[in-house]
C-alpha cells in the first residue's frame, strides 16, 4: 500500500513539476499567512549546513544560499522536481547536493550534520510520519533547528457554503489516508491531527518552539466576498490555512 502512494505521488509530481516552478517558496511559508520576515523563525544562516525535505524548484534552497548558508542539500520524490532544481539552482550560482528520494529513506544523508532542517508545505506528503520525523532527527546537529509548514488540520474538515463556514467534512479525531486529483493528477496522502504532529516530534527528541496558527495582517485587514474556494481569503479571515513548527533536537 505504502509503495503504491509512493509510486503514484511520484509520477503525478513529475507530471505536474513544471506548473508548481517557483511557487511555495521560502520566504513564504504558506496560504495567506505570516513570512518569514514578519515570523523571523529562522536563525542566522552564515555558514550553515541545511537541508530542504521536498525541495522542489529549488527557489527556499537559493533563498538559504542567498542568506549566507554554506552548505545546501536537498531531496524530493520527484525527478523532475530535482531535474528543475539542480538546473535552477546552478543557474544561480549554487552547486547543491540534492538527491532524488522519498523522505521516508535516509539515503545518502548524513547524521548529525545539518544545522537547520526545513521543509515547506512539503512533509505532510510523508506516508510514515514517524520514519519520516526520526530520520531527519538524525541528520540534524544537537541544538539544530526544525522549521516546516503544512495545511491547518482542520482545513480538511470545514465546508464553505451558503456564506457560511460549516464542520462537516472529514472527521478531525481520524489520521486517514485521503486520495484526490492534484492539477488533474492523482495523489493520497494522510490527514493528521495536530497532537499527531506534536507527539511525533516529541518522540524524536524535538522540543517545540514555536507554532504558529495564524492569518497575515494583510488579509485580515483586506474586505474580502464569500468564497467556496479551499485556500480563500474569506476562510482565512476566521481560521488558519496553514500552520508552521519551530523545533529544535534536544
């Protein structure tokens, strides 16, 4: 079951990689909520060693280099996505070590070594949260820092219709596996509770941070209609859209 996700999320990433180019990207962590320049999660990157988890594009990872960090790896499940990046990422003047993998295998990473681990709206793609949050535990540095963003979990519970927000979708308390079509592209992955998420990292040896749920001032200051749309700035005026983690490994 799990290698089928696996394989059928890998051949709709190649298929779509091209049509998600540059999009995602740090400084932005995800739907209409705070960057990094209002959040500042990230610690002065000088020097650093870090790892992108579903790099994509490229675009975070030159976001870090541009930002003084020394060492820039990444991996993606998707071919094509590491294809773009690699090229991307030359182009501007950075020779990463990206590597074509699910985030489920260690592969060639190496323990103990980064300083700063991020991954953005990428790791809730994992099919093994638990395999997923030890293996980057064990490539970061004692003292090093996690930061990654993913949906809300009650995003996928909440139905916009007739002006009103109403929770009836799927049921919050159930870490299921969910399929669907991605840009015409079918993908599954799982939805998770938030103390599925905390407890995970607890476990590894993370201490949290920071959480942040929240909106961006500027939408929230913004008049904005209804919408039935899933990523709309009218949902996000009453709930967050995404939610980010700062943790670092004890």
């Amino acid at each position: 079951m799990i290698n089928n996700v696996l394989m059928q999320n890998k051949q709709s990433w190649n298929v779509m990689a091209d049509t998600w180019f540059g999009t995602m990207a740090l400084p932005a962590y995800g739907c209409l909520i705070p960057t990094e320049k209002e959040l500042q999660l990230f610690p002065t990157l000088d020097g650093t060693k870090v790892l992108d988890i579903g790099c994509g594009s490229g675009h975070s990872l030159k976001w870090c280099g541009d930002n003084g960090a020394s060492e820039l790896w990444g991996i993606d499940i998707s071919t094509k996505q590491i294809e773009n990046a690699q090229r991307f990422l030359l182009e501007s003047g950075y020779d990463a070590k990206l590597f074509d993998s699910p985030m489920e295998e260690r592969g060639h990473l190496p323990e103990n070594y980064f300083d700063v681990v991020y991954s953005i709206y990428a790791l809730g793609w994992t099919v093994d949260l638990t395999k997923t949050i030890h293996n980057i535990a064990s490539s970061i540095k004692k003292g090093g820092i996690l930061i990654f963003s993913w949906d809300h979990p009650l995003m996928h519970c909440v139905t916009a219709q007739d002006n009103k927000l109403l929770l009836e979708g799927c049921n919050y308390l159930n870490d299921d596996m969910v399929s669907f079509e991605l840009r015409g592209n079918p993908v599954t992955l799982q939805s998770r509770k938030m103390s599925t998420w905390i407890n995970a990292l607890a476990e590894a040896g993370f201490k949290i941070e920071k959480l942040v749920e929240e909106t961006s001032e500027e939408v929230l200051a913004q008049e904005c209609e209804f919408s039935t749309k899933y990523y709309a700035p009218s949902r996000a005026k009453k709930m967050p859209l995404s939610f980010v983690v700062k943790a670092s490994k004890l």
